[in-house]
C-alpha cells in the first residue's frame, strides 16, 4: 500500500505550485478497512481552487472532480483502492494556526487532521511547520478547551435527567444523553493529551483501545445504544454507570466540585413533586456519594 501511495505522492509533487502533500484518514491512523478510502490532502500556492485547475493540471482517467465549501476533491480508483484527493491552498493551514480554537466538531476535527497527518511531501518545511504551530496552540489551549467542554457536559447531563425521570420526555433524555456521552469522550482523548478523534473513529474499539488509563467507555457506550428511556429503572441505572465513567475521566482535569450533581439538592428536587421513588434514587446517587 506504501508503494501505491508514494507512486501517487510522486505524480502530484511534480507541479511546481504543489507545497505540499500529506496523508490523513484511517490510512494514517492505522484504523482502514477493506472500505476505507485513502485521503490524500494536497496543499497549493495559489489564492483560488477551481476544478479547471485540477483537471487541466491532475488529470486522472475516470475520476470524479467537485466542489466543497473548502477544499476541491478529486475521486478515483486505483489498483483496488479508492482514492480521495483533496486540493486546499496553503491559506487554509494559514487560516487555522492563527484563528480562535472553537469547540465545534467540525474545527476539531480539521484541527486533528492537520496536527495528525503524515507529511509526504512538502518545499522548505512549511507543512511541518503548521503543524508544530499549530500543535503548540492546542496545548496551550487546553485548559480554555477542557473548561468549555466541561461545563458543556454538566449543562446537558442535569438537564437529561429532568427530561426522563420527571418529564418522561424519552426522546428528549435520549437525544441529551447521546450529546453527553460524545461530550465525555472529546474529554477522554484530551485527558490522554489527544485531539478527539473525528467522530466516525471517536468511538471505535481501536482508538479508544489506543488511550490509558481506561475507564468501562465501551460498556457505556454498549449500554446507550441499548438504553431504553421510558423504563425509568433502566435509566437510573445508567446514570449510576454514567458517574463512574465520569468520575474517572473528569478528575484528572482537577476539578473542584462537579457542579452538576448539586442541581439535584433535596429542596429543587421538592419542587418537582413526583416520582418520590427517583427522587430519593438520585439524592442517593448525587449527594450522598
């Protein structure tokens, strides 16, 4: 596979206007199947990329050339495998060293790509020397990162809670607890001083294996997609496992009080005025522990 990619990194590095070339995706992490794509990113010297400039300059037979909001991608296959080739300028790499860390999943994972991938080609160092920028930033970023995931996390699992115990809003407590869990994760991989992974690989089984110190994520995991939110039960139960995980994961980042678990005091609890029974469940589960 090496072969085939350096054949192709060999094609593309010819035009002078290519500064560089790197390999991203699950060829880069190890994590391909026999469906995998090979992403292949090519960065240009150029202020604009239209798809007469890779047809006239890249022409591969049968390929397919369109359009995104960032890059322009160039799909085809060869020799087995899929190839997508995606063309940015050099003002993108440019853009993310010097712009504010957001917290979104798109931006993180841009951000991951670029901190992660394999350099294959490049003139005068200059992708390395994003990515080190780049890496630097993030490090000193992520204080200001896991805060802001943090209170993110407490905000929705609180809410989740009222929303199936007292509301019976099953869809609702589902959907928070799914954004909950995600949220729990991004701060699993940067407690390991790890960029969260982009999301079709956050979850598998070979890179949260690559991670220390691991809590019972994967049964959390397992259990969720399971989880029934109208069998109230069910879901205490896994709010006790949710803790656990919690517990593990949030405590190196030093916090002082888990915020969160005081919104279920005795006196707000009171106000709700009905299921006694989950009331005292989570009292128990919150306050006591």
């Amino acid at each position: 596979m090496q072969k085939i990619i350096n054949e192709v990194t060999k094609i593309y590095s010819r035009n002078p206007k290519i500064v560089g070339i790197t390999l991203c995706g699950s060829f880069n992490k190890s994590s391909n199947d026999r469906i995998s794509d090979v992403d292949i990113f090519i960065y240009v010297r150029r202020k604009n990329l239209n798809k007469a400039f890779i047809r006239n300059n890249f022409f591969v037979e049968n390929s397919q050339v369109c359009k995104k909001n960032l890059n322009i991608e160039q799909n085809f296959y060869h020799q087995s495998y899929n190839f997508n080739i995606k063309f940015f300028t050099i003002n993108f790499l440019d853009a993310y060293s010097k712009k504010q860390i957001l917290f979104n999943d798109f931006t993180l994972e841009q951000i991951e790509n670029i901190i992660t991938m394999k350099v294959l080609f490049e003139r005068k160092k200059i992708i390395s020397r994003y990515k080190k920028s780049l890496l630097k930033k993030v490090n000193s970023n992520k204080k200001i990162i896991s805060k802001a995931l943090i209170d993110r996390y407490g905000n929705i699992i609180w809410r989740s809670a009222y929303q199936g115990i007292f509301r019976n809003e099953k869809i609702s407590c589902f959907l928070m607890l799914i954004k909950a869990v995600d949220l729990l994760i991004k701060l699993f991989y940067l407690g390991n001083n790890v960029v969260p992974f982009p999301i079709k690989w956050r979850y598998s089984a070979k890179s949260l294996n690559k991670l220390k110190n691991n809590p019972p994520v994967k049964i959390l995991l397992k259990r969720l997609a399971k989880l029934n939110c109208a069998n109230k039960n069910e879901l205490m139960s896994y709010y006790k496992l949710l803790k656990q995980v919690e517990i593990s994961i949030l405590t190196p980042f030093n916090i002082n009080n888990f915020w969160w678990w005081e919104v279920f005091s005795p006196a707000r609890l009171k106000i709700v005025g009905t299921d006694p029974i989950f009331q005292k469940q989570l009292l128990s589960l919150y306050i006591k522990n």
